[in-house]
C-alpha cells in the first residue's frame, strides 16, 4: 500500500513539472499566450514585428466564465491610462466601456501603468454574454480616451479561441 502511494505522489509530481495543463470543470485547459507588438501609425490592422513587452493569455475555462483574459503591458508611458479594447467577440452582449463597430472593438477596461510603465488588467466575460463559438480574438492597446489610436497589440488575425461554457 506505502509503494502504491509513492508511486501515484512520484506521478502526480512527474506531471506537475512537466506542465500538464490543469483540469477545469472536468476539462483540460491550455491556455493561449500572445505578445504584445509595436503598433506604428495607430491601426490595429497594421502590427509591426516589434516586441513590446508583456503579453496576453486567454483560457476557456468552461462554467460561469467563457473566457479569461489576462494582460500584463510593460514599457508604456510611466504612470498613464490605458484602454483594453478586444476584438471580433460576436454575439457579446455583456458589459463594455465603449464599441467601435467598423473593427469590431469592445473596450472592456482601463487601467494605469506604474513608475516604469508597467500595468495589468483581467477581464472574465460570462457564458451568458459570449456565445459557443470559435473566435479569432486580437487585444489592442490604446491611451486613455484614445479610439483612434492603438500604440501596441497582439497580431492579427487573432488567436483562434473556442468558447464553450460546457
């Protein structure tokens, strides 16, 4: 009995250090990294291949939430506003700040940047809000108050994300 113990602890020890993603609601879920990208001349559409720090995770975690998005920015203007603006979330009916419909934009939160330019936000959107669905999903960057123009970005298209809430 002590060596089946051990056994089954080395395993399960095995597969935490090689990074089996964790289950969820009787799922498996691999969360989806993006960087962020130098965008110049203010559109979304045109992302350069320039790093700029931080990076996007997005993860369907099933249940309640649809899907999380996490998002750590570094290196923009020291203690400033930002906009979170997600892209082509059809059929999302939950609360947004603002929507520029030509691109199909929600703005999902603000936030400030500390002394070294570094900041965060984290958005759950509701399975009520999000419908099932596979979405190409982009996360732009904007000054606080700025619509038009987006100064870093994950590419685009998208990441491809698959929404369901069961």
């Amino acid at each position: 009995m002590r060596k089946r113990i051990v056994i089954v602890l080395a395993v399960l020890a095995l597969l935490a250090v090689i990074g089996v993603p964790a289950a969820a609601g009787g799922k498996w879920v691999d969360a989806q990294k993006a960087p962020f990208y130098i965008v110049y001349g203010c559109s979304s559409n045109v992302v350069s291949s320039d790093l700029a720090g931080g990076q996007v995770v997005l993860v369907d975690p099933m249940g309640n939430v649809s899907l999380v998005v996490q998002g750590n920015v570094k290196g923009l203007a020291s203690n400033a506003g930002y906009d979170a603006w997600v892209r082509n979330l059809t059929g999302y009916t939950g609360p947004y700040l603002a929507v520029y419909p030509p691109l199909g934009y929600y703005k999902l939160a603000t936030f400030t940047t500390d002394a070294e330019g570094n900041g965060s936000f984290h958005l759950n959107l509701r399975a009520d809000e999000l419908p099932d669905g596979t979405y190409q999903i982009q996360v732009a960057i904007n000054p606080l108050g700025n619509q038009g123009c987006t100064v870093i970005a994950t590419e685009w298209p998208g990441l491809s994300v698959t929404v369901k809430s069961q």
